[in-house]
C-alpha cells in the first residue's frame, strides 16, 4: 500500500517533521501536494474513506422508503430512511457485478439494482436474485450492500465511507456551539437553487480559498467584499482539528437598508470538504469533491429566508454566484502556479489565514498516519 514515505521519495519532498515546521513558520504544503497524482491516491485511502462530509438535507430522506445518492471522495453512497425509521448508509455498487443501487434520489420500498435486478431491502440486505434458485450454494442471507456510517448533524445528512469512524458530532464538537444557532435559523430557510462549479484545481486548492477571507477585499471587491466587512478588526476567523469558523457583519444591503442590528454573515467549515453558512438573507450549504489530482467540482445549495426583502434576496443569491466564479477563477489560476514546479511552497499570512494553517497541519497529520 502506497505511504507517504513513498510519495515523499517519488518527489524528493522534505520530511513529514520538516513539512510540520514549515507550516509552523508559515509555509504551505509543499506544491508537489498539489498536483502529485500518488498525493491524491493518498488523500482518498486516508482522508476521503475516513472523513465526514455532506449527502442532502433530511427532506431528501424524509420519510421510510426516501433514499438519497451521494459521493464521499470517490466512494458512491447511498442514503435509505428505513422502514423502521433509521437512516442507514451504503455503498452505491451491487454486490452482484457492481453496477450503482441507484443513480438518482427516490423512493421505493426495495432498492433494485437495474442491470441484472438484485434486489435488497433498504436495511441493505439482498432479498431476492433472479435465478438464484438454479444456483449451487447461493444464500442471499449471506449478501449485503457494504455499510457506511451517517449521522444527522441538524437538518443535514452526512457520511462516513469508514463505518468504524469516530461519531461526527465528535469531530466537530468545538463549533456546535455556534452550529445549533445557525442551523436553527438555516431549518426555517427555503430551498433556491443550486450552484454547481467545475474547477480546474486541485480540491484543496479550493477548500483553502473557501476558509480564508484574505482574497475577499482583492479578488471579491464588488461581491462578498462589497457585501461584507472583511477587514480583519472586523471579520473574525477561529479553527479547531477538524473545524473552520468565520463571522463577519454586513457592510452594505441594497435599497439603503440599514445593516445596523443584522446578525451577519456566519460559517461553518468542516474538514475535507463540507460547509454551511447563512446571514439575515440567504443561506447555503455544500461540498468540493475531488474529481483527479487536478480537477475538482463544488455545489453549493442556496436557501433564502422566508419573508426576507425580495430584492436584497435576489441580490445576494447572484452576489454569491458573482463571489463563486471569481473563486473559480482564482483557484484555477493558481493551479498553474503550483505545476510551475518554481516554487516550492507559499507564505501565509497567518494573522489572517490562520484556518489554512490549520487545514493543512490537518491534512498533513491524516496523510502520514
Ligand atoms: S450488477 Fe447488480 S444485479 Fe448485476
Ligand atoms: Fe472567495
């Protein structure tokens, strides 16, 4: 099985030790991290099978019967609302010839896999097999989807490929502090639509973009710039392991509303992948997936507040669009720059990127375990 010592021999990298006091000092990952395709096998054995990251919201599996598709790094997952009320999790391939349970979210009582028509319970549990009774020795009580590991963090669903892994709630218990209120509020926003973003850029390329707001009065100075305070007196950043956080008050609201007394912008950062936010308006909750060494996707799904101004609505769900793209931009750009093989690390600026420090101490530790 590749290791990191492996990776770090390929590419001549400093060690792990070494690695660590760069980033103690304000370097980045090394560039190779970047772009190395034997790094991005090692992420997905060791922080993609492992980690927790976002499937649907609970209505997507409201009711007994509800199943919902998802992807954890490269793993396919299916979440199914049982007939006894649990919510479990699968690995989307058929035990047969591993073609996807399903390929889209639905509802059935029996999960049937199309290509030749095993057919399981939504406790993962194979039932029947066509022509099984002309076979030797097959038992379908012996057979069952592959189980993964959910949890309900609120509103929201979230797996686990590593059914052994530690509870979410665990992982993430240094910020549901500031979670139970934003996602007390988020419960009561509605659905819009969502915003889906193919990036040329490896996916922590992006991540880091999403957990820093250093970019935002350069790179978003007529979006979330515009919108929000972000100099650092104002727009607050904290990180745990595992955790992100920012909040940071709005600046300006079409029509001449006044800020004043708006609770602001708020968000939440969980490691690899995943991150909710909402201010007085709109809210939003998504995921970057890895899709190669150097190509990612993220959707993001925005909710706006019922009752809340029409007009700042609308103009903050292309405000967030507007912030996206540009981030888009960026972060493919940057891609660029890391394959230069020039330059083989960044400087942080660690008063404000702090969270990068962090994503990456955390990423470094997950690789070499
Ligand atoms: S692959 Fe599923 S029934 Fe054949
Ligand atoms: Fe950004």
């Amino acid at each position: 099985m590749l290791q990191m010592a492996d990776v770090r021999k390929r590419y001549a990298l400093p060690t792990e030790k070494e690695i660590l006091a760069g980033l103690d000092e304000g370097a980045t990952l090394p560039a190779e991290f970047y772009y190395a395709p034997e790094v991005y096998a090692l992420e997905q054995e060791k922080i993609f099978a492992k980690s927790w990251q976002y499937a649907c919201h609970e209505s997507a599996v409201a009711k007994p019967g509800d199943y919902a598709v998802t992807k954890a790094g490269s793993t396919p997952i299916i979440v199914t609302h049982g007939k006894d009320g649990e919510l479990r999790g699968f690995v989307n391939v058929c035990r047969h010839r591993l073609h996807s349970i399903a390929e889209e979210n639905g509802s059935k009582p029996l999960l049937q896999c199309p290509y030749h028509g095993w057919t399981y319970g939504l406790d993962g549990k194979l039932k029947t097999a066509p022509r099984s009774q002309r076979e030797a020795n097959f038992d379908c009580a012996t057979i069952s989807l592959e189980p993964v590991a959910v949890e309900r963090w609120d509103q929201w669903v979230f797996v686990n490929p590593d059914p052994a892994a530690p509870p979410l709630a665990t992982v993430t218990a240094d910020m549901r502090g500031f979670t139970d209120d934003i996602n007390a509020e988020l419960r009561e926003y509605e659905f819009q639509v969502r915003y889906e973003y193919d990036m040329t850029c490896n996916w922590k390329v992006w991540a880091e973009n999403a957990v820093e707001c250093y970019h935002c009065p350069t790179l978003h100075q007529s979006s979330f710039g515009k919108t929000y305070h972000t100099n650092p007196d104002d727009y607050a950043v904290r990180s745990g392991d595992n955790t992100i956080w920012h909040d940071g008050p709005i600046k300006w609201l079409p029509g001449n509303v006044d800020p004043a007394g708006l609770r602001g912008f708020r968000f939440a950062f969980t490691f690899p992948s995943s991150f909710f936010a909402l201010d007085d308006y709109v809210g939003f909750i998504g995921s970057v997936q890895p899709v190669g060494p150097e190509k990612c996707w993220a959707f993001v799904d925005m909710y706006a507040k019922p009752g809340a101004d029409p007009v700042v609505v609308k103009e903050w769900l292309e405000m967030w669009d507007q912030t996206l793209i540009e981030d888009k931009r960026a972060t493919d750009i940057q891609q660029i720059g890391y394959r230069s093989g020039r330059i083989p690390t960044g400087r942080l600026m660690l008063d404000s990127e702090s969270p990068l420090q962090a994503f990456m101490k955390t990423t470094l530790s997950a690789l070499s375990l």
